[in-house]
C-alpha cells in the first residue's frame, strides 16, 4: 500500500507538470517536451518495481532521485523559465525535438527493462537471514593492510597527496593545488584514495567486533563518528563523488548495525545534507571568479539542471557532436572506457574522448571541458537513434547486479564496494560511460582485486 500511495503521489505530480508544460507554449524545438512528465509518471504508476525496492538497494534509491528530477523538476523549471541558456552554443529546434524523442525511448525502455528483471535482483533479498548473522567479521586484514601502508608511503613519497584534502568549512585555496608531474603519480594518488577507504572500513569493522562482544553502543556512536568525518573531509568539489560515497557507507553501516538502521540514515543523512550544502554555497557564492547574482535568476538554475541531469539542450547538443564528426565505433568505445582509467589515461588524447567531442560542439572550441556528455548521447553517438538505449540500459542492468551483491555479501568490504559501484551505475542519467567506467576500475576492481586476494592469502594460510 505505501508503495502504491507513494506511485500515485509521483504521478500527480507528474502529471500536474505536463499539464503546466502544455499550458505555457514552450519554445521551439520544446513542445513535446511534456511528454517526458507524463509518460514517466505513468511507467511509475503502471510499473511498481521501480520504486519498491529503492529504499533497501543503493544504486536503485539514487536511480529513483535522478530521474524524478530530470523528468519532472528539470521540465518545470525549464518550462518556467522558457528553457532559458546561460551558456553554450544553443541546439537548433530540430536537433532538441529529436532529443526529447531520444530521452523518451532511452525512458521507455530502461523502466521495462527493470521492471521486468526486478525480481531476479531484487525479491530474493527480502528473503535473506538477519544481516547481523551474515555478515563476516573475522576477517584476516593482512593484505588489507599492506594497501594501507602503501598508501602511507605514498603520502611519504609525494606529501601533496594529502594537501588536496580540506574540511568542508574550509575550502579556500582548492585552485592551488598542483599535480605532480612525475609520470606514475596518478597511480600513488590512487593507492592514497584506496588506503583512505580502508583505514575507515577496517576501524568500523573493528568496531563491529566489539560491539558484537560488549554489546555498547559507543561503538555504534564511533562507527557513525568516523563516517561523518570521513564524509566531511573531501578531495574536490564535486558534490556528486561526496553523494556516492556517502550513500556507499551510509549503507555500508546500515547492513553492519542492522538494529541501529534509523540513527545511522538519520546521522549520515544529516551529514550529506550539511557537506553538500556547504560545498554548493562555496562554489555558488565563494570563488571570486563567480557571479553571484546569476543564483538568483531561475534561468540560470533551468540551465543548470540541464548540465548536470541531461536535459533535452544537453542531449541536443549531443546528436549535434554525431552529425559533426566521423568515428571508428569500436575505437571510440575503447577511447571513452579508458581515457580516465588510471596508468592508462596518459597515452589517450582526451580530445578523441567524446567528452572532447561534446565540449568542443557544446562551446565551438576547446576552451573548457566542464560539461558531461549525457550517456544516452554517447549511445546515439555510437549505435544512433535505434541503440541510443544500449549504454543506459547496460548500466541499468549492472546497477541491479551490484544492489544484489551488496545485499547478499558476507564480506564487509566487499559490501562497500558493491554499494559504491552500484550508486554509481544509479546515478547513470547524470553521468556517462566515460565516468562509470573510471570509477568502476580505479575504486571498485581495485579494491575487489585487493579483498580477492587477501581471501586467498587467509585460505593459503589456514591450510
């Protein structure tokens, strides 16, 4: 019934907008846009298991936040404010009519496709054991900790690693931090940020232990204590990377403290909420180079949404790039899955990448490179208008793969890594391949590469 209740809420909603979109004479190029509203809040109503399992499945809760606000709050705000651009070369009226179509089959066929799999990833998790009885706790960290300390050698080796880090209430001079020119850098940066994951999930693994022995919930209180300054020191300002990782021990605490499940979201919640909120204001209203009086214009916040969730501009500008340039499929792909993987990044030129591709049509040069190509684009690019889904439809799929994973692991580590890499796969219609694929070796096979390993030497070990 909650499920049901909460389906007819978002459709209201949903369909209010749609009736706002037709009623207010959009641009050109936009009217039809209303059907992105409409036919979403109906796959909502019609479609349940979009929605009823989001709450215990990371990567599927972020899938269910990204899409109600680029269906339906990026429409209303756009609608309102005549789809007003703030920047960039604006699309041609036929090339965002052909976006809205884009995004509506990429819609259409990625709601179905989970719907109908659901239940394979997803209803056998009801049926799990108590995860106070499934989780592993003695878990033998010997090479666990031989990451660790390479990432403390690392430190030792280039000690501006660590001066990337701020506070999130002091976030002044993030323009001066300098990359090491050393060519194998990126690989020490890289040790650093996995050791760092593994110095906080051994001490809360640690501390399940002996709340498991004592029973006290002080170590309940310093698992949640050290998520949240974990979370409050940040490496960048991307707000984004700190939602990921945030949701990922969020979750991560829920399966070890099952009991204690509403003071940890409670908590870590707060946290997200306080880090993204005072990052935001940062880059809003405290670098110099900004204009703050742009915030209080509606338009430039249309604008925004557009970049940052896809909206029909960005995805316009996308099938813009594919009448622009010729490709070799097989080759882009390859260029785009790596060309921000660790060690191998370097011999790429990033303006083959189309992320390259995409800013240089989205500004008629290559004088930035802020914005996302949205993944849909990237499929159209590849495959044009009849696989334009493929790649959003592949990362739908590995988002429910990994939810299951998360859920049924018994390894603690593992489990974080699973909610990490399954948040991103949700967070697929605010990014693209090019971002999935980078955090999906550099963090998440990495770090699985290293739990593998440490299980084999435990195994070696004992016999």
């Amino acid at each position: 019934m909650k499920n049901l209740a909460l389906r007819i809420v978002i459709f209201s909603i949903s369909f209010l907008v749609s009736i706002i979109s037709l009623a207010s004479y959009p641009p050109q190029g936009y009217k039809m846009v209303f059907l992105l509203p409409l036919t979403y809040g109906l796959l909502i109503l019609i479609l349940p298991s979009i929605t009823r399992f989001m709450i215990k499945n990371a990567g599927l809760l972020i899938f269910n936040i990204v899409t109600f606000v680029r269906y339906v709050i990026l429409v209303l705000v756009g609608v309102l404010t005549d789809f007003s651009i703030w920047r960039g070369i604006p699309p041609g009226s036929t090339y965002l009519k052909s976006a809205i179509l884009v995004m509506f089959i990429e819609m259409i066929t990625v709601f179905i496709f989970i719907q109908i799999i659901s239940k394979r990833y997803y209803s056998s998790t009801k049926m799990q054991v108590s995860n106070e009885r499934v989780i592993n706790k003695n878990i033998n960290s010997f090479i666990l900790n031989l990451f660790i300390l390479l990432g403390i050698i690392s430190v030792i080796l280039f000690p501006e690693i660590i001066s990337k880090l701020r506070f999130v209430t002091n976030l002044d001079d993030f323009t001066e931090y300098q990359r090491n020119d050393f060519p194998l850098f990126g690989l020490f940066e890289l040790l650093f940020n996995i050791a760092r994951i593994l110095v906080v999930l051994s001490i809360i693994v640690y501390w399940k232990k002996k709340h498991e022995l004592t029973g006290k919930f002080k170590y309940v209180f310093y698992s949640i204590g050290i998520s949240l300054l974990n979370l409050l020191i940040v490496t960048g300002l991307s707000r984004f990377s700190i939602l990921i990782s945030a949701v990922a021990i969020l979750y991560f605490l829920a399966k070890l403290f099952n009991k204690h499940k509403k003071l940890i979201f409670s908590s870590l919640m707060t946290g997200i909420i306080f880090s993204v909120t005072i990052v935001s204001l940062y880059k809003f209203f405290g670098r110099s180079e900004n204009n703050s009086s742009n915030y209080n214009d509606l338009a430039w916040w249309s604008d925004t949404l557009q970049m940052y969730f896809s909206g029909p501009k960005n995805v316009a500008i996308a099938l813009t790039m594919n009448d622009r340039f010729d490709i070799n499929i097989v080759i882009q792909i390859l260029v785009d899955l790596f060309s921000s993987v660790a060690g191998i990044a370097g011999i790429l030129h990033p303006n083959f990448s189309t992320v390259g591709l995409y800013n240089l049509t989205y500004y008629g040069s290559t004088v930035s490179v802020d914005q996302i190509v949205p993944i849909v684009g990237q499929g159209f690019f590849y495959f044009g208008y009849i696989g334009s889904f493929i790649p959003s439809i592949i990362a739908v799929w590995l988002m429910m793969k990994f939810d299951k994973k998360a859920a049924l692991t018994n390894n603690p580590y593992s489990s974080y890594a699973y909610y990490f890499i399954a948040t991103w796969f949700g967070a697929l219609m605010m990014v693209n391949w090019t971002i999935l694929f980078s955090h999906f070796i550099n963090t998440f096979v990495l770090l699985m590469i290293i739990i593998k390993v440490n299980n084999r030497f435990i195994l070696k070990n004992k016999k």
